[in-house]
C-alpha cells in the first residue's frame, strides 16, 4: 500500500510557466544575433535605398526632403520590427522589441536628419552617425535596465553604422543611378545591421549576468 504523505511534486502544482516568453541570453548566441540583424535590417535598407534609386525624383518631390526622410525611416521601421523580432528572444517578447526598436531607431533616424540638414556636408554625416548612434544605444540599454553597457552599445553601433554608410556613400560614387544607390543599401544594411543585432545582444545579456 503506498503512503498518503508523499513528496509533493512541486513543478507540476506550479502554474504553467512558459519559458520561452522570457528573455533569456541562452536562446541565442552573438552570432544568432548578428545574423538576424543582417538580413532583418539588410532588407529594410534594400527596400528604402531601392525606392530612393527608382523612386528618388518623385519622393524628393512629391514630399520634399524630410518629408521623404520621415517616410523612409518609417518603413525602416516597419520592416525592421518585424523582421528582426528575434532579437529579443520568446515567443511573447514581439511587442517589446517593437517599442524599443521603434523608439530607439526613431531617436536614432531624426538625429541623423536633424544633423544633417544643419550641415548638409562630409562632417555632417560624420557626427550624424556618432551622435545618433548615441541616442541610440542610450535608449536600447535603458530598455533592459543596463545603461552600464551604453559605451560598448555605443561603439558598436557607431563603427558598424559609420562603416556601412561611408563604404556605401564610395560604392555609390563609383557607380551609375540607380545602382550604386542599390549598392549602398546592401553595403549599409549588412554592416549597421550586423551592429544593431551584436548591440542588442550586449544590453540585453549583460544585464541578465
């Protein structure tokens, strides 16, 4: 006869808990990471550079400069929230990689347009990248409660956004519309996505240790 005072067993008395709705730095490597940034924001920017190398002259006047900008960061977001939703893994963290891709890629993107339209030249660009970067990686890791990491967030995103626009801006320099404005997407995309994947990657498992 078996004894009515058995060991409880605790896990299944628990509630069901789905595991795979948390954040969990395990699920997914730096390279898992970099890999969904790549092709997720490389997309993005294929589709927003394709529409400047096609679509430029009606864009520019139909809504005029910024008035195109703001479109296209749009669909840069668009795009990116869902094709790069992997970046917080779970099967219930959709939402919240969409605000805090949406703000944080807004915050980065008006930078940017601001900077530029008040120096419109080589310098503006430059500081543009760094200080929209910046913003950024300070709102990324404020989303994971990790503004430790900014500074390493910051480099990467800073190097990988740098590195693919200027490799991007020189492709298109060298080569006829509406293909080296085709080059410069895919040149832009792979390297600052290959940033913005690695850079969540950082804020989010760094503050999980």
């Amino acid at each position: 006869m078996e004894s009515e005072h058995q060991t409880p067993d605790t896990h299944a008395q628990d509630p069901a808990i789905d595991d795979s709705s948390r954040s969990n730095p395990v699920e997914q490597s730096i390279w898992d990471a970099w890999r969904t940034g790549v092709l997720g924001f490389g997309l993005a920017s294929m589709v927003v550079f394709g529409s400047w190398a096609f679509l430029g002259k009606w864009f520019y006047g139909t809504l005029g400069e910024i008035g195109a900008y703001l479109v296209w960061m749009v669909i840069y977001l668009g795009i990116g929230c869902e094709s790069m939703k992997g970046l917080i893994p779970g099967t219930r963290q959709r939402v919240r990689f969409i605000k805090v891709f949406s703000l944080s890629f807004a915050v980065y993107a008006l930078v940017w347009i601001a900077v530029w339209m008040a120096f419109k030249n080589a310098t503006g660009e430059w500081l543009a990248a760094v200080f929209g970067s910046l913003g950024m990686a300070v709102l990324v890791c404020g989303a994971f409660k990790n503004l430790k990491a900014w500074h390493r967030v910051w480099v990467v995103l800073a190097i990988s956004n740098m590195t693919g626009y200027f490799i991007g801006s020189w492709l298109h320099a060298h080569m006829s519309m509406p293909w080296g404005a085709v080059a410069w997407g895919v040149a832009y995309g792979f390297f600052f996505g290959g940033g913005i994947g690695p850079a969540f990657w950082i804020a989010r498992t760094s503050a999980l240790r």
